[in-house]
C-alpha cells in the first residue's frame, strides 16, 4: 500500500452506541494496526437535534472499555483537530466557497413544493404511458419507469433566469451536478460496485442558511483527515457514489488529494433475519458490560460478524486478529447475531484468565451490586481471595460471581432462601430429617475444614440415612448458599464458617 494507512470511525452521537458500531470501530482498528497505520475517531455531529452529550460520553466511554484506542480525536487530538464536526463550521464554510467557484456546484432555487410536484407529474405521465402501452397490447416503445428525487432543473439555469430568481428573493442551495453515466468503484468487501448516476441525483451540499449537510461534510473531513479506507457499514453503500463525485470536485479545488478506498462492511442481523436494530436489547453494546462481558469475549465475537481467522476457529485474542486482518477476507453476505455464540465466546475468554484477574475484574460488579460493601473490608478481601478460585471456573460472565458468592458476604439477618428451591429441597419431610442429621454431624466437628465436613456429612447423610449424594448434600446447600447452584458445598461450608454454616441448617429447621 501505497500512502500510510489512516482510517476512521464517524459515529454521530446519537442513543446508545450499537453493536454494530463496534464491529465497525473493531475492523477499522484491526486494519490499522495490522498495517501499521492511524485509526482515526471523528464526532459527526452536524445533526444538532438528535445529538446529545450523553450519547457522546457512552461512545468514548465504550471504546475505553473495548481497550479500542485512537491515535487521532477527542481527548487525545491530534493534527487534524477539531475532531467534532460542530466544531469546524469554519472549514465546511470555506469548502463550499471553494466548491462553488468550480463548474461542478450550482445553485437550485426550487422549493420543495415544486420538486415533489414535478416529480408528481411525472409519475403520472409515466402510469398514463403504462397504461397506454398496456391497451395496445404491448406494442411500441415499453415506458420507462421515471427517475425520483431531484430533477436537476436549476442544472443549467441562464443567467437571466438566476438574476430573476434572486431578484425574487427565493433561497438556494448548492447542488452537486453529478456526472453523467455511471460511477464504479472496486469496493474492498464486495468487489467492483457500479450505479448509473442517472439513478443518482445531484444532491444538496448546505441548506439554504449556509449550513452544511452530512453529503458535505463526510467526505471534507475525510480528504482533510487524509484518510485513506473508509470502512463502514452497508447501510452507507448508496451515498458512496454521491461521495466519489463529490471527491473529484473536492481534488479540483485543492482539498482532497485522493480518493479514498471503499470497503461496506454487511448488515447485522437480528431475530427472524431482520436487521438488528436500536430496538432489540442486545444491540446495546454497553449492555455486555453491564452483564458481565469480557471486552475480550464481545470483541472476538463481533470480530467474526463477517469475518473468520480461519476455517475451524472461533477463538482468538485481538493481537492475533490483528497479525492475520486481511479486509479483503471480510465476507458480503450479511452475518447473523447470535446470543448464545456470543455468550460461549465470552465465557471462553473468562476461563483463560487468572484467578487474580477475575476477581479484580468481577470486584466492580460486586461493588455495584451490593454483594460486597465499599470500599471493601479485610476481612472482605481475604475471605474473597479464599473463595475465587472455587468460582473462577464456573462463571461465564463477571456478574455470575456475585450469584455465586452472595450467600458468604450477605449479613445473616437479610440472608433468605430462594423460594422454589427451599420448596423443594428444604421443607419436605425428608429435607428436614437431612438437615437435622447434618446439624448433628457437624455440631461435635473438631476440626472445621471441607475434609472433615465431607466426612462427616458423606457419613451421616449417605452411609447411615442411605441417601442419594444428591438428595442429601442438595437439601444441606440450599439450607447453607440459599440456592441449588452455588461454588463447592462443603468448601462452602468452610468459608461460611462453624457458626454461620450450624446457624442456617438451623434456621431451615421448621
Ligand atoms: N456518521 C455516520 C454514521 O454514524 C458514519 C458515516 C461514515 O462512516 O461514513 O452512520
């Protein structure tokens, strides 16, 4: 490759960031540092309406958490600042002084009333014509279907007409008169794309009081930012061939130097193969963290919406993703989102850390959560590092170790079994007559270790009372944890300590 690569991510802070936002933030950092380049994060927020601080704070807030670090844009700056398009008025206004003085931009005086209405009228001509060549029993000239959106009537306005039009006082807007046939490009996901420009009309770069519109905006920033790839969704796919025009007009005046590579990245989707969208819940990117989710785990699970390491394999480690990004292995077709792989992923991912690096990680949930107070206690801490390496294996998620652990830190006054459970395995009679037999063995323990509650318990409830291990040790962990699921039972037993652990069996005495 020829110029250093730079490449960007332009989210417009809108709501909350989506999922498919990072795998596009993910594909143009892998691609940038595969190659040794600058990933680029740039605020579009030219919407003013729709764009809010709180939106901006998730997105910036996501991408430190993802560990997706930018070389250039907002709290890190860079040679190109502003990074936010609110910010560089002054430069879009600058572009389009410089865009107007060349023969690619003209002014259209046309209300909108007047562009629908001819559109209007042309659509009736057309049905006219259909039905005509329709009752001639297909004879003649087949009616072409006419095209929609602007009609380019302003395209080569006299200067008699303009001076009457501005002596009318009617607004304007600057278009960009796209050239005739077709515009090709060899896109870097999809391969060579090509739209006829007859299907693409000339489009507004600014509205009628100066302000600049997305169409402008874009593609300045890009050829200011020297970027050379844009990667980004294929929902951006129509607007590249308005942006590949736009870009000549923007080399003719001096402002772009090239341009760029296009790669569309495919849609995400969603249940019953619809495209995800802001309403579905795990769309929400920040939603994994919340839940629990590794970044290590989200990542290489949106890593393979569209893309693979290789054949078999489904793990990897983002440096490996990096080493072997090819863009051009990105698959077109459209990648399916699935929970329960993207669950699995993560939970690979939190077997491969250390203990210690589990129980820092899962500390802030357990803090949020109320499971352990803060800031955290001695006795706290250590009993907490007694008990990680009993869970660290059995959690998937970072929140799974608060539901394991719960029962050890909760005060004895607010601990309560879960309803069903005790239900079943506590208040029958059998539960009952497990419990007291266990309360007997292990009152008269000398030693209080997970070995001698193993014997004394494995004694008493299976040797003597003849009971399943399952039966036995079940009614004595929902009693002890609250719950049928908890860490190891009699390790359990043991970090809970004598009195607490005699004190439960006692209390789910009746
Ligand atoms: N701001 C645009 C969006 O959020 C991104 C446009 C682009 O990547 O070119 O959809």
């Amino acid at each position: 490759m020829s110029a250093p690569v730079r490449v960007r991510m332009a989210p417009s802070p809108t709501g909350s960031p989506h999922v498919g936002l990072v795998r596009t933030a993910l594909f143009n950092w892998a691609f940038a540092r595969h190659h040794g380049g600058q990933f680029v994060f740039r605020i579009e927020d030219t919407d003013k309406e729709r764009s809010t601080d709180e939106s901006l704070a998730s997105i910036i807030d996501l991408m430190r958490w993802l560990g997706l670090d930018w070389d250039e844009g907002p709290e890190v700056g860079g040679p190109h600042a502003p990074y936010f398009q609110s910010q560089r008025g002054d430069i879009y206004a600058d572009a389009l002084a410089r865009l107007q003085s060349s023969g690619r931009v003209y002014r259209c005086y046309c209300t909108t009333e007047e562009t629908e209405g001819r559109a209007l009228a042309k659509k009736e001509e057309y049905a006219a014509a259909k039905a005509a060549f329709a009752a001639a029993g297909g004879q003649g000239t087949k009616p072409e279907a006419p095209v929609m959106g602007y009609d380019g009537f302003c395209r080569d306005l006299t200067d008699e007409q303009i001076a009457a039009f501005e002596a009318e006082g009617r607004a304007s807007v600057p278009r960009l008169r796209m050239p005739d046939g077709s515009i090709t490009w060899n896109d870097l996901v999809r391969g060579e794309v090509t739209f006829e420009t007859k299907h693409v009309p000339d489009f507004a770069l600014a509205r009628a009081n100066g302000d600049p519109l997305y169409t402008l905006v874009n593609p300045v920033d890009d050829a200011l930012m020297e970027i050379t790839h844009v990667l980004r969704g294929e929902d951006l796919l129509s607007s590249t061939p308005r942006q590949i025009a736009l870009y000549e007009a923007l080399k003719e005046v001096g402002i772009a130097k090239a341009t760029p590579e296009f790669g569309h990245l495919p849609y995400v989707m969603g249940e019953g193969n619809k495209k995800l969208s802001k309403r579905d819940p795990e769309a929400h990117a920040l939603a994994y963290r919340d839940q629990g989710f590794v970044p290590e785990g989200l990542l290489n699970y949106l890593a393979l919406l569209g893309w693979s390491i290789a054949a078999d394999r489904d793990i990897f480690s983002l440096e490996e993703m990096v080493e072997a990004f090819d863009i051009k292995d990105v698959n077109a077709n459209p990648a399916k989102f699935d929970l329960k792989k993207c669950e699995a992923i993560n939970a690979t991912h939190v077997h491969q850390l250390s203990v210690e690096e589990i129980t820092d990680r899962a500390l802030p949930y357990l803090k949020r959560d109320g499971v352990i107070s803060d800031p955290v206690s001695d006795a706290d801490a250590q009993l907490l590092e007694l008990a990680m390496p009993f869970v660290a294996e059995r959690v998937s998620k970072l929140t799974e170790v608060g539901d394991l652990l719960h029962f050890l830190f909760v005060p004895e006054a607010d601990f309560v079994l879960d309803e069903a459970d005790k239900a079943k395995m506590v208040d029958s009679d059998e539960g009952q007559a497990v419990l007291q037999a266990a309360y007997d063995a292990l009152r008269s323990l000398e030693v209080w270790s997970a070995a001698q509650i193993s014997d004394a318990l494995t004694q008493a409830l299976v040797e003597e009372m003849g009971l399943k291990p399952r039966v036995a040790f079940g009614a004595v962990r929902v009693a002890a944890t609250g719950r049928r699921v908890s860490p190891p039972l009699f390790e359990s037993l043991e970090l809970l300590g004598r009195e607490r652990s005699l004190g439960r069996l006692q209390g789910a005495l009746s």
